[in-house]
C-alpha cells in the first residue's frame, strides 16, 4: 500500500450501512404516517415473495467496552430483562395489527448491546412470541452476537433449538494491553470454549469480529490474533477498522489518549497485514472488511452477486423490508428509513400509549433511490453500471470526472457503462462511493461527523 495514497485518501468518511447517511436524512418531513405507508408498501410488494427480516435490539451490558459505538446501557440488574421483553413483543403486536396477512420471516438477528445478557429462558420467550405472529420462510436465517465471557451452552443450544444456525462472538484483539485499554478483557480461552460449543451443537456459520487500529495495538499484536483465530477456524470473519469518534462517544472513549491510537500509514499497515494472513489462511475478501471461507454462504452470496448490505452488516440475501425492533433500532423499507426512540423510558412511553416508538426517519426521492443502487453495488461488490437507463441521474457524468484521479492512483477502472473497483482500491471503497453520495457533496458538514476513511 503506498504511503501516499494512505495520506492522499485517509478522510473523514462514512460507512454506508444506508444511503442517505443519518446525518443526511429530512427529519422534518418525515412522519409517522409517511412511514406506516411506505412499509405497508413494501410489505405487500414482498412478504410472499421473499419475506421480511427483522433486527431486535437488546442493549444492555454489563460492563462499557470503549471501543463500541452501538446504543447500549450498562446495568448488572438483570430484573431488567422481562419488560423489555415484553416491550420489545408489544411493539411486534402493533406491527402485526397493520399487516393485512401474517408476515413470513426470512432473517432475524439479534445485537446490541449484548444480547446473551438476557437469560436463554427470557430469549425463548422473546422468540417465541415474535414467531407466534408470523411464518418462517423456506430458507430462514437467525442470527445472534454473543459475547464470549457470558455466552453458555444453554443460550447456544437453546437458540439452535429455536432455528438459530449462526452465531458471531466479538474477539477484537487478544493482546492484554490492547483489551485493558479498550475495557475487554477476555481470554482466547474463553472463545475457543464457545466456538468448540457452537461447533458440537451444530451451527453452520460462526464468524469471529476482529478490530484493527485498537489503542495500543501493535503489527505483532494482529498478527498473533489472527493466527489464534484461524486455529479455531471460524467460518467467517469481520475484520474492522477501529472508529475513534470522542467527540460523538465522550468519555468512553478517553480512557487513553489520542497518540496512543495507530494512525494512518501505521494504522493501514495492520490490515493490509492482516488481509494477506487471512488470504493465506484460506479466507476470501467479500464486501468491505469482511471475510469467509469458500463454502460459507456469505462468499457464495458475493459470486453469486447476491450479497447485500442494511443496517445490520452484510447479509446473504436481501429483503425489501426490515423492522427494527427495540429501543434505537433502524428499520428499512427500502422507500423509507425509521428510527426508534433511543431513550428507554421514552421508548416505554410511546408503547404504552400503543404508538410505534418512531422517533425520526426519512423517506427516500428517485434521485436518492438511484445512488443507494450504485452504493449498494459498490459495498457488495465492488462494481456499478449504469447501463440500465434507471441507474442513470443527471450529475453522473461529474461524478466520474471527479473519480479520475482515482482512475489513474489505480483504484478503480471507468468503463463506456460501468464502474469497477480494483484490488488496490478495495481499501479505499467508501472514499468511491463518497463521489456518488450527492447529498453529502451538497452540504459539506462544518464538523466532524464521521470516522477516517482508511
């Protein structure tokens, strides 16, 4: 990797779980009744045809790990699991009461926070109650993170009971310094003892999240990492870049100091590193950051150009609709994007008074529809065309203009219809997905709203 196109290219850029970004959705003509239509919407043009997925968010944890940038409340009071429950099962009520036949569920995936703090009886409860409303499609997926220090074999053979087959358990980085810092501390015994459990009970896909550019973190410090993880051999993998936001965390993130975070061509060093050990170790490169084994349904999905990109990550097959459910979850209707309250008790408050708990939202133009395409394309795999006159928009032609410079740094290739990124510019796929992001270009932000690009 060239110095100098780490210098060139490492800005202040977005991750592109959605487009348009958070910070760029018209909260103000957004309403609950926009919102109710548009899923409605999406609801009848896809429940029989591929069905719906649903994200349910458990925040609380136990302890703060300073790297997290998710909506999470720390608490060792564990009275607080049923109603939650309970809230999150009346929310999935008022959902159900508008659709106009029993929603067929392809994907659910549990995060957080840390979903394994709830006992495994409380999320049998939660699933069963959610499945009681609805049918699961032929080829359904459910999905949950599991903290390894607090993950049993009761939670892991009670959700594969329930149709769970794939588990992702957070490493991060098993150097001690590194989980010190980042208040983490967890031994790789303690993953391998619930990777081996997964194993024997029968899950199909574990995957491991790795964190590159960790305070303290060291070239040795991944390389020793990945190593240790490829000796449990997981069958995918994250492989993610360290956001180092304090002006958004605060405090939790001030537990070291800036110059104790690699940076730039340091901080770049350590993925390119550690994505040629993960090559070598037999994992193939799919969307940005991540990884997996030839046989894993993820890679299959990516040579398939089936791989698809929301809220929750990559997934293997797309859905138009996705509810989030719980407090601060994103929901997605492929028209529309909404949020949850992201305070508890509001949140509470707005179920009680039988509301959906939407707090924000945006609904999408044809102009914005258009670009989240090329986005899309882009993340998942790491081409775009526009040779489909729908795939056109006015300001393309500037676009392109503006990516030669990238053109001839080697990142990327223009064709008469398409776009194609290049192995070198892999590494550098949300600055080209940042020429396409009109609403961005159009108003610069005056402060820093998001991580470094590399």
């Amino acid at each position: 990797m060239s110095i100098s196109l780490v210098q060139k290219y490492n800005v202040p850029g977005p991750r592109y779980t959605s487009y348009p970004t958070v910070p760029y959705w018209d909260e103000e003509s957004f309403s609950d009744s926009q919102w109710q239509q548009t899923f409605l919407q999406s609801f009848k043009e896809s429940n029989t045809s591929e069905g719906i997925s649903l994200y349910i968010h458990l925040p609380f944890c136990e302890s703060l790990c300073t790297f997290c940038g998710c909506h999470k409340r720390i608490t060792k009071r564990h009275e607080v699991e049923h109603p939650y429950i309970e809230a999150v099962l009346k929310e999935w009520d008022l959902y159900c009461n508008l659709f106009s036949e029993k929603p067929i569920i392809k994907e659910i995936h549990l995060g957080g926070g840390t979903p394994t703090f709830f006992s495994p009886e409380n999320l049998e409860r939660l699933i069963t109650g959610i499945l009681r409303k609805a049918k699961r499609a032929n080829e359904y997926e459910f999905s949950f993170e599991g903290h390894p220090n607090n993950t049993t074999r009761e939670h892991l053979q009670k959700l594969y009971d329930l149709g769970f087959r794939r588990v992702s358990f957070g490493v991060q980085d098993y150097a001690e310094k590194v989980q010190t810092a980042i208040h983490r501390n967890q031994p790789f015994h303690n993953v391998a003892k619930v990777t081996f459990w997964a194993k024997e009970i029968g899950y199909t896909s574990i995957s491991h999240d790795l964190v590159f550019g960790l305070p303290f973190q060291t070239l040795d410090n991944v390389i020793d990492t990945i190593e240790k993880t490829n000796s449990l051999s997981p069958n995918r993998l994250a492989f993610y870049s360290y956001a180092h936001v304090p002006w958004i965390k605060g405090n939790g993130q001030r537990g070291f100091k800036d110059e104790d975070v690699p940076k730039d061509d340091e901080k770049r060093q350590l993925y390119e590193v550690g994505k040629a050990l993960l090559s070598e170790k037999g994992y193939h490169e799919i969307g940005m950051d991540h990884f997996a084994l030839a046989d894993d349904a993820m890679y299959k999905a990516f040579k398939a150009g089936k791989l698809h990109r929301n809220f929750m990550g990559y997934t293997a097959s797309k859905t138009q609709l996705m509810i989030g459910l719980g407090v601060s979850s994103i929901s997605d209707s492929w028209y529309a994007f909404a949020q949850n309250e992201k305070e508890l008790e509001t949140y509470y408050a707005r179920l009680n008074n039988n509301e959906l708990p939407v707090y924000r939202g945006h609904v999408l133009s044809e102009e914005d529809l258009i670009i989240r395409r090329h986005i899309l394309n882009l993340m998942c795999q790491f081409e775009t065309s526009w040779k489909d006159d729908n795939l056109y928009f006015r300001e393309l032609p500037e676009v392109l203009r503006q990516l030669h410079e990238m053109e001839n740094d080697g990142l990327l290739l223009i064709q008469p219809n398409s776009l194609v990124v290049t192995e070198k510019g892999k590494a550098f796929v949300r600055n080209i997905c940042m020429a396409f992001d009109l609403r961005l270009k159009r108003k610069t932000p005056q402060n820093q709203l998001f991580s470094m690009t590399v």
